[in-house]
C-alpha cells in the first residue's frame, strides 16, 4: 500500500559525482552568531502568542528582515482564526517570495511557525513564552536560509514562509 500522493511535477535528478563549488559557498557562509542572535531577538518579546499585543511586533521586525536580505516579495496572508474558545480575531502568515527565473510556477517551501504558546493563565499580554524552541530556532533556520539564498538566483520560486496560530492548530 502507497500511502503518498502522486506528485503534481516529476524530475529527474542527477546523480552528484563531485561536491558543487556553488552549494559548497552557500553551506560556508551558514552564520551560527546570526542563528544566534535571531533566536535571541525572537526570545526577547514578552511572548509571540497570536492573539497578544507583542505578536505584531515580530511580525513587523521578520517582515523588515526579508526586506532587509532583498527578497522579491515580502506580504502578509491574512486570515480569520475560527477556534473555539478563542475570539474571532485574523492572523497573519508572512510570506517571502523570491521569484525563480526558469520555472517561477514551481515552488519551493522554506517554513516555521513563529508564534509561542503557554496557556498558564487567561491574558495573553500577560503570559511570558519566549519560545526558544518553540518556535524561534525555527523561524532562525529561515531566516539564515532567506539571508544565504537571497543572494542566488534559483530556476524555481522559493518561498520563505513563516506561520501564525499554529499553537492553536489554525495554519
């Protein structure tokens, strides 16, 4: 019994005899200071809950940081959370395009959630979750990601994504 969906695209990849010189330069420039100093950026809210105050401030500052790297196109997917339990509020996704030259209809996705969750109380502006593994060292592998591919040109688009509510089960 197959269990996978078939694709919708079918390669054929090559077999890789030597290392490429390309790849090998990407790999090298792999910052740990900035995984670093991102995870700890992301830590320093208060927390990244979805439906707090402080979650608009990492929104803006990751929007800002795939400004920053000169990827295409930075948006927002905005979307209604219909939890129980939870008000209707909207959330946004943040999307990074970087738009591929050869086959731009075909994607490839680059994704963490960046929003943290503790429930040990009622107020969400009150409640401390730096999420450092939850999900900061993500969101930090992304962004370092987007920072080394930013600066290449790919055949295919690349998105880099980055989740809202996950904690909630609404992406």
């Amino acid at each position: 019994v197959v269990a996978q969906v078939q694709h919708l695209f079918e390669h054929e990849y090559p077999v890789i005899a030597e290392e490429n010189p390309e790849v090998r330069a990407m790999m090298d420039s792999v910052s740990i200071d900035s995984i670093k100093a991102n995870i700890e950026h992301l830590c320093s809210y208060h927390n990244r809950r979805f439906d707090g105050r402080f979650i608009w401030e990492v929104q803006d500052w990751l929007t800002s940081r795939y400004e920053y790297f000169g990827v295409d196109t930075v948006m927002l997917h905005d979307f209604k959370v219909h939890k129980e339990g939870f008000p209707e509020e909207t959330a946004d996704n943040i999307l990074a395009v970087q738009w591929g030259t050869r086959t731009p209809e075909e994607f490839v996705v680059c994704g963490a959630h960046y929003d943290s969750w503790n429930d040990d109380g009622t107020d969400p502006d009150t409640i401390r979750s730096p999420g450092a593994d939850d999900n900061a060292s993500g969101v930090a592998g992304i962004l370092e990601t987007a920072r080394i591919l930013s600066n290449y040109t790919f055949d295919r688009t690349i998105i880099y994504g980055n989740w809202n509510a996950e904690e909630i089960g609404t992406t």
